[in-house]
C-alpha cells in the first residue's frame, strides 16, 4: 500500500512538472545585438547562440526599456518603466534601486510552486535588496557591483590587485573565469531541481568591462584578425574610430579580447542547453537569451576607457537611446511548444514580466507589470499590437559612453527623440533608415507634433523628470 502511494505521489509531482514548464533567462550584460552570428556578426564565433536561435524563436526587433543596464533591469524585474521611480536620475529613490515593495516576476513564479534561483549580476540593490528578498530562494554573487574587478580568480580583486568591497569574495581556484564559474553553479542548481518545477535567472557579468579573456582565446582572434587582414581594435587601437560631435564610435568588430569574452560566453551557454538534453528535461524548458542593452561602442572624446564592440549598421550603442543602444538580441527555445522562426514583433524589456507568467500558466498581474504586454502569443507564429513603446534617459554621460539626456518615443514606423541638452528633436522611419541617419523633423511637422503631444503626455502620467539634470562628467 505504502509502495503505491508512493507511486501516485511520483506520478502526480511529474504531472505537476509537465504542466510546469521549466524557465530559464539568460541575461548577458553589455551585448550587442550584432555581436552574435545568428544576428549578423561574421566575426564573433557562437555555434551554440546560433543553434538556440535555428532551434527555436528569434526577434527581429526586441527592445530595452533604457540603454544603461541599472533602468532596463529595473524595467526587466518590475515590468514598470524605469521613469515611473526616477531611474536613472535617483529622484524617487528609496534604498534600494528596485523597491522591496515592487513585486517581481520572481516571486510570481515563487508563488506559484517554482524553485526560484538568481545567478549572477543584480545590480538592483545593495544588503537586504538582493534576489534572496525579492522571490529567489536560490541567490549567488548577485549583488549590487555593476561588473566584477577582474573575470579571473579571485573576482573581487583587478588584475592589479585593487579590491572592490561591492564584489563578493567566493572561492575559487587560481585562473578560473567567472563566466564558467557562474555556469557551475548554474548547473547545480539545474541537477539540484530537474525533479520539479524551476525557474533560473542567469545573469553573466559578461560581457561587461573589463573586458578580460583566456589568453589562448584572445591569441585566436588575433589570428582570425591577420587573416582577415583587418586592423587589431584592442585596449588603445583608434584606427577603426570615427568621430562625430559628443565623441568616438567604433566601426568595425575587431576587439580580439571582446571577441574571446564573446567565445567564453557561448562555450557557457552551450553547456547549459547540453545539461538540460542529457537530463532529459530539454523539451519542457523555456530557455529565454537577450540583452540588457546595446553593446559598447561609442565614448565622450577625452575618455580613455575601451571600446568593445560596433553595433553598424545600428547608430551608437550602450548609453544611446538611438537603435544601438536600444535594440537587442531575443531567442526563444521551447521545442515542446515554439517551432523554429523569426518574428517581427516589436517587444521591449517591461514584456518579460507577463510572458513569464503567462509560460508558467499563471494570471497576468497589470498592477504589478503595469508596463508589460506578455509575447507568449508569438510562440504559436501569431503577433499582437504592442502600441508605443517609450524612453527617458534623465541623466546621460557624455564623458563615458557620449550620450546626453534624450527621451523618445516609438510607434509603427517612426521613431521620435526629444534631445533636451541640445533643445532640438529628431524623427525618423525606422522601418526604411535603421541607421537613423535621415532627421525628417524639418520636413514632417505635423507628425513632429503628434508624436511629441504623445510623448509629453507620457511622462507626464509615469513622473517622468521633465527638466534635464546635468550631465555625469565621469
């Protein structure tokens, strides 16, 4: 008797579990969405990206809700635009960057009967704001650090032995890189709940500066480089940089380190999806890949910093609420229920939040994703009106990345920018100029006005800052 209750209790948790499906998201910091070959890139290497993509759902046109990674997390999270709390611009600010009183889809999910688990840069909260306090059970290395000192071993110290008391110190082994470190655990964590229902947030540091590879990989694509017979764009190289009025831009991918981070980062990903095919759980998981932005390509003139990448055919790139900043990669693996296609559908980063509910079969919550239109429409090759989709970046840096402060608008094939330092706006149709480079305000005033009448009347519901706040010189 006890023998079949047992049996029972067995078949109803796997019945629980294939109702269930499994949810991973992937969320790599700083990549661009030209970076990856199933987007375009003919010298960047990710066999294993580019399978996700031939095997599952790719978006055309996925969105941020800002081009800095604090905003579009907190928009990612909170299913809210980040204007709506004073992100960036700090002027509703409570502790912490996303408020413990905001409910996440973390703990939706948690709610729900999910092993929740959080992997990797947060970058929302400082001690007592980390995932653990937000809907994860499940929370390492996930603290407030914008990027870790070094990629290898220990972490939390630079290549030059400087600490950083924000980076957690964990243990290690001497030269392990903390992309393979943080997929260790990632693994774990999938070994430890593939008998039920789970949810994983992955989020590399990767492949945020410093921008740090395994020598062998770097000395690959210094190689591929002069076979290419394109010039080295690594730390100092300005031969491939253009200038233009706020600073410099690269236009060419050639960043031997960049492209080994990007390597090291695929290799990872490509574990991940071997993992889940030997346990046998591949067909009922969700694996989710994007961005948190655009890559970094462009700096203020008098900066020193590195440049990783280009987002060409893409205008500017990581600070920029032009397409580079803003536009990224989206795939979508769930063999159970997606066949494998390219979508047109417009999302932006507030989406997440209700497609995960809606994948996990739980009710919508539009009071706490006030922002967010769920796209699980798309997996069945359907697409849905997705109305504007909005920006407002209160406080750019020119020095750093050369972006001022701009907000913007975009709806069907135009795309309407408020540049409030330089007091002049810019409108363009996206659907013919993805480059951005046709300013058809002079010509279009009717539509100018539409489009900022639109805009003006957004930030005002959300509590947008209407006045500009001086630019970061830093």
């Amino acid at each position: 008797m006890k023998t079949l209750y047992v049996y029972m209790l067995l078949s109803v948790c796997s019945i629980f579990a294939a109702e269930k499906p499994n949810i991973i998201f992937i969320l790599v910091d700083d990549l661009g969405r030209q970076d990856l070959g199933c987007y375009g890139s003919t010298f960047y290497e990710t066999p294993h990206i580019d399978s996700l993509a031939s095997k599952g759902l790719k978006f055309d046109n996925a969105y941020v809700a800002h081009p800095r990674c604090v905003p579009s997390r907190f928009a990612i999270f909170s299913g809210q635009y980040p204007a709506r709390f004073g992100v960036p611009g700090k002027k509703k600010m409570t502790k912490h960057t996303l408020p413990l009183k905001l409910k996440t889809f973390g703990e939706h999910l948690k709610a729900a009967g999910y092993a929740t688990g959080y992997i990797g840069k947060w970058h929302l909260g400082g001690h007592g704001g980390e995932p653990k306090y937000q809907g994860w059970d499940t929370s390492i290395m996930a603290g407030h650090a914008g990027g870790p000192p070094s990629y290898f071993y220990p972490f939390h110290k630079t290549q030059k032995g400087k600490s950083k008391e924000d980076f957690p110190i964990v243990e290690g082994k001497e030269g392990k890189h903390l992309t393979n470190r943080l997929t260790d655990e990632a693994l774990t964590f999938i070994e430890a709940n593939k008998e039920k229902p789970f949810h994983l947030t992955l989020a590399f540091y990767a492949v945020h500066t410093p921008i740090e590879a395994p020598k062998h990989l770097v000395k690959k694509y210094e190689e591929k480089i002069k076979k290419l017979g394109i010039q080295d764009g690594g730390p100092t190289s300005t031969k491939d940089v253009l200038k233009n009025s706020t600073g410099v831009y690269k236009s060419v991918q050639n960043n031997p380190s960049y492209a080994g981070m990007i390597e090291k980062l695929d290799n990872n990903v490509g574990r991940i999806l071997n993992r889940l095919e030997k346990l046998g759980i591949a067909d009922n998981t969700v694996v989710v890949l994007t961005s948190d932005h655009g890559g970094l390509s462009s700096k203020g003139h008098e900066s020193k910093r590195e440049l990783a990448t280009s987002n060409l055919p893409y205008r500017h790139g990581k600070g920029w609420i032009y397409e580079g900043g803003n536009r990224v990669p989206l795939l979508v693996k769930w063999p159970a229920k997606v066949k494998p296609s390219t979508t047109q559908q417009r999302i932006t980063g507030t989406d997440h939040f209700p497609t995960f509910l809606e994948i996990a079969g739980i009710k919508q919550a539009p009071e706490d994703h006030k922002d967010g239109q769920s796209y699980f429409s798309t997996f069945s090759g359907n697409t849905f009106e997705r109305g504007p989709i909005f920006w407002h970046s209160a406080l750019g840096r020119p020095a750093q990345t050369g972006d001022t402060n701009m907000s913007a608008i975009m709806e069907g094939d135009y795309k309407f920018i408020q540049c409030h330092n330089l007091e002049t706006v810019e409108l363009y149709n996206i659907k013919k100029d993805i480059a951005e480079s046709k300013n058809l305000a002079d010509s279009m005033p009717e539509k100018v006005q539409e489009m900022a009448k639109k805009l003006d009347s957004w930030k005002q519901s959300v509590g947008a800052d209407m006045k500009p706040k001086k630019n970061k010189k830093k």
